[in-house]
C-alpha cells in the first residue's frame, strides 16, 4: 500500500480533509491537477463553525487578522437605501466568533496549505486522477502526469475533494442529480467608490434581479455578484464594461470604478450525488453538492464534509474502529446536503425570479420585511444559527443516542456541543470551554456529579474527561444553554455530541463505545 489515503483535489475541501488527517499522524498523500493555488477568490464569506474549527487546527488568528467582519448588510431598493440588518455580534452567546468574515477561498487555501507543511505533506501538484480500480483492500489510482505518462498508486482510502467536474464522482458511477439555473451570474473584484456603505455588505434589490457589494481587504476593494441582464444573456465576451450600466442603474450614477482585477460569468447548479460513498471512495464538498452562493454556504459545507470525515477515518486507518463507522459519514452529511440544496434554492428562487410580483416583492416589501424580523431576538438567533451552520444537527445518526431523563429543551445527542464559558477549577478564572477541548480525542463532560472512580474503559488516551466545577457562574452558564444537574455529554472528536444523559454510568459508555463507533479494536488496545 502506497498510502491510506489519497486526497484527490487540493481546494479547501481536500486542503483541510490533508490537514485533519495529517495532524492525526495518518499517513495521506493530496494532489491537484492544476500547476499550483488557485489566485481566484471565488468564495468569500467564512462562517463562525468553519472559525471554531480553524482555531483548532492553529490558523484562526491569522484568518482573523486577514479578514474582515461584516458588521451589518445594508438593503437598497431603487437607489435607496431601505434597511440594514445588524450583523456583527448577532451570534453573541452562541460562538466565540459570532460573526460572518469576509476572507476570499485564495486567503483561505493559502492558509490550509501553510499548515500542511506542519505534519509534513506537501501537495503533488500538476498530478490528475484518471482511473480507479476498487479492490476488496485497496484502491488502484490511476494518476496522470503533464507529459502524459502514467503512475499507479495504491491507497486504502480515495477522498474526492475534486470540485463540481469530480473524476472520483465520475469514475465510480455516482449520479450527480439536480439541474443548472437559467440565469447567468458575473462576478468581479473591484476597486471603486460610490454610496455603499463602506465594510459593510450592500444588496441591492432591482425589478429584474440584484447585485450583491462585499467589502474585501484594503480600501474601496469590492467584490460584486449580479445575475448578467436579459439583453446581454448567451454572449460569451462580456467583460464588466458591459454590465456597468446595469449597476449604475441601480446603485446610482456616482458609482466610479477605477480597477477591475477579475471578472467571470457563471452559470449555477443546484445538484447533489445520489450518493456520498463507493466502497472505499468518498465524497466531499462540491464533488458531493453544489448550490447557488446565496448564504455564502458552499466552501463551509465542503469544510465540515472533511471535519466530519477525517477523525472517522483516523480512527479505522489506526485500526482503532471497525469500517463501519465510515457509514456514518453518509448518513450524517447527506442530509445536511439536501436541506441546504432545499433552502439555498428557495432563497435563491426569491432573490432571482423574473416575475412582475417577484420584481415588486424584492423592492417594496424584502429588504424592511427582513429588517424588522432582525429585532426580533428569536429569529436573530435562528438566522444566526442558520448561515453560521452552527446549527447543524445529525439527530438521525447512528452514532447518536439520547438517554431517558434529558430534558426536550437541553442539548442532545447530535447537537453540536453549545459554546460555553465555565470556571473549570474551583478558584480559576472563567475560561472558553470550547478552547479547552482536544478535537484529536472524545471528551466526557461531568456535570453536577463526580466522574467514575474507576474511570470510563475503553477509550483510553483518546478520551478526556472534564468535570464541571459546582459554582454560582457556572451555574449560570449552565442555566442558560439548559443544561440540567446533573448531566454528562460524550462529545465526538468534531465537537459533536454523541451519548448524553443525566446519571452518569461508566458502563454505558462503553456500550456506547464499543456499539455505536464500532470502537471495540480499541477497546482492545487498551484493556
Ligand atoms: C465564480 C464562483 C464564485 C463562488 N462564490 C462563492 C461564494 O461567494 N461563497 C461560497 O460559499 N461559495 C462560492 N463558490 C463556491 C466555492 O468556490 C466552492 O464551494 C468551493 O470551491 C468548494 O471547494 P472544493 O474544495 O470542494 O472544490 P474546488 O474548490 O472546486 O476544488 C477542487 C480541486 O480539485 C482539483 N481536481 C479536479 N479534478 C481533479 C482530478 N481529476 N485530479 C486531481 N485534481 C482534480 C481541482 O483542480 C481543484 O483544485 C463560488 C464558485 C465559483 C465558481
């Protein structure tokens, strides 16, 4: 076996299954067909999930320092501007960064690929999968080089991390179901003043359709998205001289443009693979879905496929869990898939229609409709819990178990942990609880009850344990993420929740263990 596993695509989906695997010591090679990173930006918007994840992996700082925070979205209908909607913050409580960050997909690849060095894989550029052969222990790669020769190589595992087009997708027969949307999108990064309001996001709803402004880096640097006008529909020489009138007509005529560094049309699918897995191929990102960019969603989904995948393949790769634990990923993401395709096309189908009462909508009624729900705190919240993805649940999961006890209103088995600030000794300051955590392991969260003394079999070093000091503060903090005592919460390697209940009973978390992840090899290791 050459490797186990080969990441085919180094784009933000494959760049952080590597690193995932990589900082877990298991021994992966990634490789591209392109010559070298990709300088288009594409996408822009980085969610507060994706965040949490990147402080784990050590890169979240420099995101932070490279981004920018989009405090607020300003709506303008007809050349004025009708609402703005506050976005800064509006997670408070709910993440320790509760916010949205423009950082364009090169900043965010480029970051990735730094720290892939950390545990030294290097990506094999200029390398494109041409063939698969599955075999019962392994898969054959069939890998072709720029001067046409031909290499195999033998990987217990292949991850398609390959883009729309995947090959990995392709070559195991997997159908790609959905449809494109008729309208075609320009994109272009600019610099250019005129009366949006600076860092802020704009929309611009019109009649026919909008134009999104997201500030970028640096000063009047805006990045526009617009749906291209009927009239100009079906010519493939637009460059964005062709659509400035358009703009101009909407966000008003002092719009001056002074550099354009990329622009691209785009037509928009909507599809997902009818399937996430073949054997010993997976899926990721946009080789397993693809949506409109409404909700800035498609690089964060793609992110979390491998977040979700990585710790699940170390643990077989180790030979620490049986194979079926793999399943899981399909059943956890799938489903995720599919109600983003369902929402990001309702969104879109508003934000894009061409009819008469569509056109109306957009201009009179969206933009204050959407500025007053925003006061209200539960659809903050709900908003927030939504786009930041967050919110993401696996409450069908195999891997999910809720004992009897719990209260309907508290966290349970396939929630993500909520984010928490707790005294974690009897005299210490109030700490990030999510900093505490070690996504390399499970950690056992003890709430309101002594741990057992005898410990909990089965984990071994790959479980922490955290007993939840009694205190006033802590009280409060539990209180309002309704968490009852006493409690106790196994979380997963991702953050996730696997097993919760109220008494804690060490027994049963090996059961859980040694049942539900299919963990029983490393209970073995261990005893
Ligand atoms: C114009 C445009 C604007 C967008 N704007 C947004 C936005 O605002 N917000 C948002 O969230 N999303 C946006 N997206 C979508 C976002 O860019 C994707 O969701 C994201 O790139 C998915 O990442 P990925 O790693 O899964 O796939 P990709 O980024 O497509 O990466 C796939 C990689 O696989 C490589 N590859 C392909 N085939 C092979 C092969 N056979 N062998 C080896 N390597 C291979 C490719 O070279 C590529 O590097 C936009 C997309 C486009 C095109």
């Amino acid at each position: 076996m050459d490797t186990d596993v080969l990441v085919v695509g180094a784009g933000p989906t494959g760049l952080m299954l590597a690193n995932q695997l990589g900082r877990r010591g298991v021994r992966a090679r990634i490789l591209d067909r392109h010559a070298g990173p990709s300088l288009q930006t594409r996408a822009l918007g980085v969610q507060a999930r994706t965040l949490e994840i990147y402080s784990h992996l050590g890169i979240v700082d420099r995101a932070l320092e490279l981004g920018k925070r989009a405090t607020g979205a300003n709506m303008w209908a007809e050349g004025r501007r009708t609402a703005r909607v506050p976005l800064g913050d509006i997670g408070r409580d709910m993440s320790p960064y509760p916010f949205l960050l423009i950082l364009g997909q090169d900043d965010n690849e480029r970051l990735l690929g730094e720290r892939l060095h950390q545990w030294g894989l290097a990506i094999e550029w200029n390398t494109e999968l041409v063939g698969l052969a599955q075999e019962a222990d392994q898969v054959i790669a069939k890998l072709e080089q720029p001067d046409g020769t031909i290499r195999e190589v033998k990987a217990a595992w292949v991850a398609g991390c390959d883009g729309a087009r995947s090959a990995v997708r392709e070559l195991s027969g997997i159908e790609f179901q959905g449809a494109p949307y008729e309208h075609v999108f320009f994109v272009a990064d600019t610099r250019m003043t005129g009366p949006m309001v600076p860092d802020e996001l704009n929309i611009y709803f019109w009649r026919d359709g909008f134009h999104l402004f997201f500030p970028m880096r640096g000063t009047d640097h805006w990045r526009i998205v617009g749906i291209v006008p009927p009239e100009l529909r079906g010519r493939d020489d637009l460059t964005l001289d062709h659509v400035i009138p358009s703009i101009r007509d909407e966000a008003g005529a002092a719009l001056a443009l002074q550099d354009c560094t990329w622009f691209s049309t785009y037509r928009i699918h909507h599809r997902r693979a009818e399937r996430f897995r073949d054997r010993r191929c997976f899926l990721l990102g946009d080789a397993a879905h693809i949506h409109s960019p409404v909700g800035a969603q498609g690089m964060n989904t793609g992110l979390q496929d491998a977040y979700n995948l990585a710790w699940k393949l170390a643990l077989v790769v180790s030979g620490g869990a049986d194979p079926a634990l793999l399943d899981s990923y399909e059943a956890e993401r799938i489903p995720v898939a599919r109600r983003l395709l369902s929402t990001t096309d309702r969104a879109f189908s508003l934000v894009v229609s061409d009819t008469k009462l569509a056109g109306l909508f957009r201009t009179r009624i969206l933009a204050k409709t959407m500025a007053l729900a925003m006061r209200l705190k539960r659809i903050q919240r709900l908003a927030f819990l939504t786009i930041s993805q967050t919110g993401i649940r696996y409450p069908d999961s195999p891997l999910t178990e809720t004992l009897p006890g719990l209260p309907e209103a508290a966290p349970r088995a396939g929630d993500r942990f909520p984010w928490l600030r707790l005294k974690l000794s009897a005299n210490g300051p109030t700490e990030d609880f999510f900093g505490k955590l070690d996504d390399t392991r499970f950690t056992l969260i003890v709430i309101g009850q002594a741990a057992p003394p005898a410990g909990v079999p089965g984990l071994g070093d790959l479980l922490r344990t955290h007993v939840i000091p009694s205190d006033p503060a802590n009280d409060r903090e539990l209180a309002r993420a309704q968490i009852p005592q006493p409690a106790f919460y196994l979380l997963r390697p991702d953050g996730y929740v696997g097993l919760a209940g109220v008494r804690l009973d060490a027994a049963v978390v090996t059961r859980y263990i040694s049942e539900r992840l299919n963990l029983d090899a490393a209970i073995a290791r261990f005893r």
